[in-house]
C-alpha cells in the first residue's frame, strides 16, 4: 500500500472523529442510516400505525394546472364547480403532516381543514358564501376541540352573513375542500392563490421551507424540538451525553426509533450549535440535540402528541435550546 493511500486513510479517520469528538461519541464504524433505522420503513413510520391517521400515509398537495386554480374552469377562483357538501361537525381536530407543507389542521376524519385569503382574522369575517361556500363548504363552529398540538385558545368562531356560525383557527375562517375526496389530501392549497391549508397557529401551512428539526409550540409544553415530521423528540435518561453512552437498545428500539441525523442547512428555530451526529454503538447514526442522543416515540400518533413525556420518569422532550422539559404532559 502506498504512502499517499495510507495518508488518505488517516485524513478521512480523522475527519469522522472530529465529526463525532464533540459529543464524546464511544461508536465505532457508521453505515448508511436506512440500515441504521428500521423504523424509516416500519409501519408506524409509513402511516399504518396511525401516525397521522390509520389510513394510510398523507398524500401531498395536488399541482392542479398551470393556473394554479385546481381546475381548468374556475375562473372564480373557487377551484371546482363540485356540488355543496353537507356542513358535519369537525369533533376533535387533528395535525397531519402533509408532504411539502408540514403539519396542517384536519378534521376528525383525517380531512384538511382551510383558510382564505379574502377573508379576516382580526377581526374574524367570513366572505365565502354562496356558489364559494359550495366548494368550499365552511366548518360549523359547534362541536369542536383542540388537538395536541393546537392552543385551545387559536379556536374560536365568527358569525356569517346567514347567521351560522363558523369555525376559526388563529382568528381564520376555516373551510373544507369539495375535491378533496380522502384524509390527507390538500388538494385546495394554493388554488386560485387564495385558499391555503390552515397550520396550528392559523398561519398559512408550508409558510416556511421544509426542515429536518424545527420547533413546536405544544400546548402544554411550550416550544419543543420536533423532527422532519414534526414527531416529538424526547432524550433518555439513561443515555448519556459526556461520556457518550446509549441505554436505549435492543427491545427498547422498537418503542423509541432514534431520531434521523439532520442537514444543519435544514434548521427551524434550533441553532445549528446544538445539532450534531452521534454513532450507536452497532455503527448506525443518530441526531443528536444538545449532544443527547433524541428518539421518536411510536405511541405519537400526530404532531405535537406528547403521549412519552415521563414515560417511567425516564423520557423527556426537549426545548429549543437544547434542555430536557420535566412539565408532565397532564396536570
């Protein structure tokens, strides 16, 4: 062997150890991370656990034409000449995470929930009506609870011209999608460039560019680190940062899936200084926040559920600046 190949040996040794010396990872080897995480082909992963819904994974926005109308003749802006839909009761709200617009304001029954841009959130007004509100049947204020991840206090209602009265969300009118015919679908964002998915907060979803790790405002909690898919990140115990140790292994892994490595350029909200890589003891890699090694919970079932807060008093979610939360998830 040359002494050039051997040089370059050591370049790329040392490269990993200084990658992997800040956080006092004790791992040896890596290998590529689809190995490293059944979980990013398992069934709570691709939806069938009901991460999101039971239904099935969400499916992403649809192009529509060119015109960005969601139909070839709504010049109305309406997006479909589609008959009205009864107006149902939303019951319990969700957040699903949606491919392209990260978590978005469902129904009970998995469907999109919107807001339009003609309309007003202080104060709240409501100006679809008509053939609008046939395709785009709006949300009855009655019947309604916040989910997880939504502040009960974003929910309120307006009174509309007719004398119903109508779901808001962060002061927004919210509305259903005549085309969207599935839970998942968000057929309705972007059409006429006036109606776009409703986040958590009212805002409109897919605001802000798609991350790797970015942060939540759980109700309970305050703002916590969440994953790509907008999971909740929780830090163990028994793990250990400095000396690096991992207690979470084997049957274990099936309840908590260490959490996917992050692109530092994909960041939200997290500093980039407390985001690093560390290696697992079988040589798989894992996200790292504040140099603890992060975890997704299985039990989760859609953004900002915060069922592992406490689990056995070992497992925590974490803030933004990189600090275990201890608030229970109940009190």
């Amino acid at each position: 062997m040359s002494n050039r190949h051997h040089a370059g040996v050591a370049a790329v040794a040392a490269s990993v150890m200084a990658l992997t010396a800040a956080c006092g990872s004790t791992g040896r080897g890596a290998s590529s991370y689809d190995a490293a995480e059944p979980a990013a082909r398992s069934k709570a992963d691709s939806g069938a656990h009901g991460y999101g819904s039971a239904s099935g994974p969400a499916s992403g926005p649809a192009s529509g034409p060119a015109s960005g109308s969601g139909s070839g003749s709504d010049s109305d802006g309406y997006g479909s000449d589609a008959p009205a839909r009864p107006a149902t009761p939303a019951g319990t709200l969700a957040l699903r995470a949606v491919a392209g617009l990260g978590p978005v304001v469902t129904d009970d029954k998995g469907m999109t929930l919107y807001r339009f841009d003609k309309d007003t959130a202080k104060p709240s007004g409501a100006t679809c009506a008509g053939a609008c509100a046939a395709v785009w049947p709006p949300v009855p204020a009655a019947d309604v609870t916040a989910a997880p991840g939504i502040a009960p206090g974003a929910l309120g209602q307006v009174v509309r011209a007719d004398g119903t009265k109508q779901l808001t969300v962060g002061g927004w009118p919210a509305y259903r999608y005549s085309k969207d015919t599935g839970p998942g679908q968000a057929r309705g964002h972007g059409v006429g460039g006036t109606w776009n998915a409703l986040a958590s907060d009212g805002k409109k979803a897919g605001a802000a560019p798609p991350a790797d790790v970015s942060v939540l405002d759980q109700p309970r909690l305050g703002e916590i680190v969440v994953d790509g898919k907008a999971r909740t990140l929780y830090r163990f115990n028994k793990d250990s940062a400095w000396p690096m140790r991992f207690g979470c292994v084997g049957a274990c892994l099936d309840t908590w899936k260490p959490a996917r490595p992050a692109d530092k350029a994909k960041l939200s909200g997290v500093a980039a200084k407390l985001i690093s890589t560390v290696t697992r003891p079988d040589g798989t890699r894992q996200l790292a926040v504040g140099c603890w090694p992060v975890y997704w919970f299985t039990g989760d079932r859609q953004p900002g559920d915060i069922k592992g807060q406490g689990k056995g008093g070992l497992w925590f979610a974490v803030s933004k600046d990189g600090k275990k939360i201890t608030t229970p998830a109940a009190g």
